[in-house]
C-alpha cells in the first residue's frame, strides 16, 4: 500500500511533540499546506486500514514505522483543519 512518494513525507513530519508538530503545519505557505491536507487524498482508505488492529497488538509490537505513520495521519488530519480555518479567514 505504501507508494513512493509517501515515505519521504512520513519521515518528514514524524514530529512527535503535538505542538511543535502544529507549529510546522501552521507555518506552511498555502500551497504547501493544500498539498499536506490532500496527500492521503488518493489513497486514504487503504493507509488508515493498514494502521487498522493496532490496539489489537501488544505495545512491544509497535514499530517506528508504524508510529511515524500515525503521526503522519495526525499531521495530515490537522493539516485539514488548518487549511479550512486558514481559508475561513479570507
């Protein structure tokens, strides 16, 4: 499932801290924060349903990888609320 082009921004935004991580996203330029918003756009049902059965598994069976793909889906959800409430203000 998972494409190319998505590991380079997986590990891009594998900021853990809430707060650092919003404050990357808020300071996006428009274009850049459109194209975070939608880039699970294509291919959204299939990433989250492979992150799927994760409360499922013990915590020693977690991977970085799989955490950094949460993290990835946090940034991408926030990323959604922020392009709507930076359009909201025009």
């Amino acid at each position: 499932m998972k494409p190319d082009w998505l590991a380079p921004l997986v590990e891009r935004w594998n900021i853990d801290d809430d707060g650092e991580r919003e404050k990357a996203v808020e300071a996006l330029d428009d274009r850049e924060l459109f194209l975070l918003a939608h880039s699970l756009d294509d291919i959204e049902d299939e990433f989250w349903d492979a992150l799927a059965g994760a409360e499922d598994r013990p915590p020693e069976e977690d991977t970085p990888e799989y955490r950094a793909m949460v993290v990835f889906g946090m940034t991408v959800d926030y990323a959604r609320v922020a392009l709507e409430q930076r359009e909201a203000r025009r």
